[in-house]
C-alpha cells in the first residue's frame, strides 16, 4: 500500500547518468496533485486518500457533472480531469486541499508504472500472437493464417477462448522495477519505456518489490 501519482507521458529522452552511462529514458510530468478527499477506517472501513491530478481546461470544466463539481467545490480546489485513490496505511498527515508533487518519490530507486497500452486496432494473429504463419512462396495462398481451428467431428465445433485475431493494445499494463534516474522539479527520468501514448495519464508508484 504505497501512494499513487498522476502524471503525464510526454515522451523519451536520452541522459547521461552519473557513471557517465547513456540511459534512454520516458519523461513523465508530475505536475502537484490535489488532496481532494481523506478516507478514514472508522468511517469507510479502511485508510486512502484520495487524489485529483491533470487540470482541466475552461472547457472541460464546464462540462463536468453535477457531482463531479460538487465533489471539487467541497474540497475547495480546481477540477481535475483524473482521480486516483491511494490506501495508504497513515493518512493523518495528509490535508484536504494539500499539494503532492513529485519529491515524494526523493527515496525511491525504483518506480511501478501504470497506463494504458498503445490501441493498434483490428490486428492478425501473426502480429497479436507472434504466430509463425504458413509457406510464404508464390502460390501457396497461406502466408499470414493462423491455420484450422476446428477439431473431429466430435465435437465438431470450436472451442471458445482460443486465438483469434482480434483487437490489440489499449489494455491497462503495468510496468514494474524501472529506475527513477533523476527528478528534475515536476518532471521525473524514468528508465525504459512505459505505456501509453505521448500525453497520455500514467500513475506512477514506488516499487513494490524493490522499493
């Protein structure tokens, strides 16, 4: 159970790391987040806390639900376009309205990296599966097929759950154990890459496993 931050993807970059290393690296903008609500264990049967992040524009602002703005107004802040609840074991030290930005990842080594994966569309199962496809002569006519599905005529149908070409990416992935290489402001240096497009919402979270 560690804090979760909201942050943007904006793209990679190349550092040169302390030893002198070229290290390629996604930068992640973490601009502060809003403590927009405090839940108590006594109240809602466990501790988080919960946060607003990426500000929205006049005009999402004006598009916003009724709820939504009510939600924003009785904390007293500015709406955000992604919430994100954190359990957290201590929530005391916490305010609503307070700012959280990207120093509390000062200790960390190493980050787990949320986001949704790139949509790449209706794909093959060559490209969806890493299938190896049939004889890619001339004439065969089974270059990118995934072959015969079916089975005997017991029991003379196919069984659902097998692979298909289907649809590929926009999944929810996480990536774990990459090294936070430096923290510059609101920007963090993180090593790898990570999922998402450019300008896509990332939450980023120490490691579990590594810390």
């Amino acid at each position: 159970m560690s804090l979760t931050l909201i942050g943007q993807k904006k793209g990679m970059a190349q550092v040169f790391d302390k030893d002198g290393k070229l290290v390629v690296c996604t930068v992640v903008v973490a601009e502060p987040n809003t403590v927009l609500q405090i839940k108590r264990k006594a109240t809602h049967g466990y501790n988080s806390i919960q946060l607003g992040g990426v500000p929205m524009t006049e005009s999402q602002a004006k598009r916003t639900s009724k709820p939504l703005k009510g939600h924003f107004a009785k904390a007293n802040v500015k709406p955000s376009r992604v919430i994100r609840e954190s359990r957290i074991e201590e929530v005391d030290q916490y305010q609503i309205g307070q700012q959280i930005d990207a120093s509390v990842f000062a200790d960390a080594k190493f980050v787990d990296v949320e986001g949704i994966s790139k949509g790449k569309g209706y794909q093959g199962v060559m490209k969806l599966f890493n299938m190896a496809g049939g004889p890619g002569a001339h004439g065969s006519g089974f270059h990118r097929h995934m072959g015969s599905t079916g089975m005997r005529s017991t029991p003379g149908r196919c069984f659902p759950g097998g692979k298909r070409a289907s649809r590929m990416g926009g999944d929810r992935k996480t990536v774990q154990n990459l090294r936070l290489v430096a923290i510059q402001g609101n920007v963090l240096l993180i090593e790898g890459a990570v999922p998402g497009s450019r300008s896509g919402v990332v939450y980023i979270r120490k490691s579990i496993k590594r810390g």
